[in-house]
C-alpha cells in the first residue's frame, strides 16, 4: 500500500518534498514497519524517527483535495501531533493512501 511522507525539520521550519513509500499489505505493526522503511530512505536512525497521525483522518471532517499537505503553522503550532511511539489509529483505518509527517 502507498504511503505518502514528508520529513518536518523543526530546527528550520522546513518541510521537504513527498516522497512515497510502499508498505507490504500484510504487515503487522504498520508504525513500525514505516519507520523501518523511512530509515532506510532517508538513512536516519530508526529510534530517532517520529511519526505523526495519519491525514487525512476521520477528524479532518470533509473532502480533502490531493495532493494533502498541512500548513507549515500547523506544524509549527503543534496542531500536527508526533509520536515516538505507534500513533493510534482509529480501527478499520491505516497508513495507506495517506500522508504522514515524520521528524
């Protein structure tokens, strides 16, 4: 399944450009597993990676137009959340098809 990331770098405010992922339909631990697949791309240690909850979720509340993006005061702000550990997402739900925000 696709997965579209972009790398926050707080120091700078400054979001790089997407880039997309794929993750293996069938994997256990989706959160872990992307953080694997970001290491490898971007060459960063997996424990150092964050990952934020997934957008579009079902709290955005509407259609949201491709390509998703947040603004850079969301992030900035601290609308957009990050975890160390697995974000929570709701069930029936995954990474698939959307976008998340790593530092």
């Amino acid at each position: 399944m696709p997965v579209m990331v972009q790398q926050w770098c707080p120091s700078s405010l400054d979001v790089k450009p997407m880039v997309e992922l794929h993750l293996r339909n069938d994997v256990q631990g989706e959160a872990k597993a992307l953080r694997k697949l970001i290491a490898q791309h971007t060459l960063l240690p997996v424990e150092r990676i964050q990952l934020s909850e997934p957008y579009p979720s079902g709290s955005t509340g509407g259609y949201v137009k491709w390509p998703f993006t947040r603004s850079v005061l969301d992030l900035v702000d601290g609308e957009v959340k990050f975890s160390a550990d697995s974000p929570i997402l709701p069930q029936d739900s995954s990474y698939g098809g959307k976008l998340i925000y790593f530092k």
